[in-house]
C-alpha cells in the first residue's frame, strides 16, 4: 500500500512540476517530461483535431504565445490517478490565468477545465507524458490578449 501510495504522489509531483515549468517557461524540463512522441489534444479550445507530434513541436508553438504575456498562473488539481497494463491516466482540474498589461484596462484572460494524461515509465523508470488533452469548460475576461501577446512576441522579434 505504501508503495502505491508513493507512486501517487509522484506522480502528482510529475504533473505539479510540468505546469510550474511550463509558468517559468523552462522549455528545458517541459520537454524532458515528454516522450519522444506525443499525443496532443487541444481541439476543445479551437485548435484543431488531435495529433501525434514531437515535443519540440509543442514547446514551439507555446514559445509563440506563452512568453507574450507577463505571467501565467496553471493550479491544478483534484487528480484522479488510475493505472493500467500498458499505462497510467491522470485527470486533473485545472485554471490557467494569463496575465498581460494592455490599454484596455482587462488585463486578465483565463481559461478553466480539465487534462486528461497518459503518462508511463520510460527506461530510466521516469515519467513521460505522452498523452495530453485539455478539456475545455469555459474562459472568462479579455480574450483578445491571445492575440495581443502573439503580436508583441512577434513584435520583440523583428526589433
């Protein structure tokens, strides 16, 4: 029992450490958390269907949205862990805040719902992501500033 129980909270710590690292825009352990091929889902936020892509796909497409707003906040919680054969699911809640100074005054965008994970082992008995899905439920505040911090982010690099 003790053992399942350490296992659990490692893996809350696993998926704790990648929303702390994905905040810090620390590519570095984001993409060291992954498996070399991953399962990505956010067509519940307009993004498109599901698709296997590598990590190093993922971390570029958030290098072009993510670092545009001052901060970001993920909490997470309520994981419900469950271990199969082949592998280990974890959902969790989740709250996303973006936050970006702007001339309108609502500085706040945030997005609110649930990741799903496959995670598993890999041969230096780590665990890798290599499913993730993010299930949406609603986003309230300004949501232009998506776009206003792909645009500084654009901005800062042709200067």
């Amino acid at each position: 029992m003790i053992d399942l129980l350490n296992n659990k909270e490692s893996i809350v710590n696993f998926i704790n450490r990648f929303f702390v690292a994905v905040d810090d825009r620390n590519w570095p352990i984001v993409q060291r958390q992954f498996a070399p091929e991953v399962v990505l889902d956010y067509s519940s936020m307009g993004a498109g269907p599901a698709g296997t892509v590598r990590p190093e796909e993922i971390i570029t497409e958030w290098k072009k949205l993510l670092p545009g707003f001052d901060n970001t906040h993920h909490q997470v919680g309520n994981h419900v862990i469950e271990h199969s054969q082949n592998n280990t699911t974890v959902v969790c809640y989740a709250t996303a805040s973006h936050y970006l100074y702007n001339d309108s005054g609502d500085h706040i965008w945030r997005v609110v719902g649930t990741y799903n994970f496959e995670i598993a082992p890999n041969e230096h008995n780590k665990w890798r992501i290599h499913l993730l899905r993010f299930n949406l439920k609603f986003t309230e505040g300004n949501e232009l500033l998506p776009e206003i911090a792909k645009k500084k982010i654009k901005e800062s690099t042709v200067s």
